[in-house]
C-alpha cells in the first residue's frame, strides 16, 4: 500500500489486501488464524508448504513491482 498509494496499514488490513492481490487463502488463513485465534500446534510440513507459498508470492511480487518500475 506504502508503494501504491503512500500510506501505511494496519496487519489486520494488509491480509484483506493481500488477498485482493492474490496471495495464496491457505496463507492468509493460516495468518489469521494464529494472530487472531487460539493457539495450535503447526506441524513442519505445513510450515515448509506454508513458506514455499509466501516466498513463491513475494518473488512474483517483487517481479512485478520491477517491471513497473
């Protein structure tokens, strides 16, 4: 938001942008669920499932924001 329009947001409002951008539900949902709901244990196939996602994202992200640049 910072990049498009110059203004900073709150965490709860970046995951809604963040799914207007395509992020992966999965992630957003996995996201939300730990910073607003009780706490669960996360198993390590899930943690590597969950940073592949977020990291194959933002490399997509970064991509596009460059090429506008």
């Amino acid at each position: 938001m910072t990049l498009r329009d110059g203004r900073l947001i709150t965490k709860g409002e970046a995951l809604d942008v963040l799914a207007e951008l395509g992020a992966p539900q999965e992630v957003i949902a996995d996201i939300r669920a730990r910073r607003y709901g009780p706490e669960r244990p996360v198993s390590w196939v899930w943690r590597l499932r969950r940073a592949w996602l977020a990291r194959t994202f933002v490399r997509a992200g970064i991509d596009r924001t460059l090429a506008g640049a």
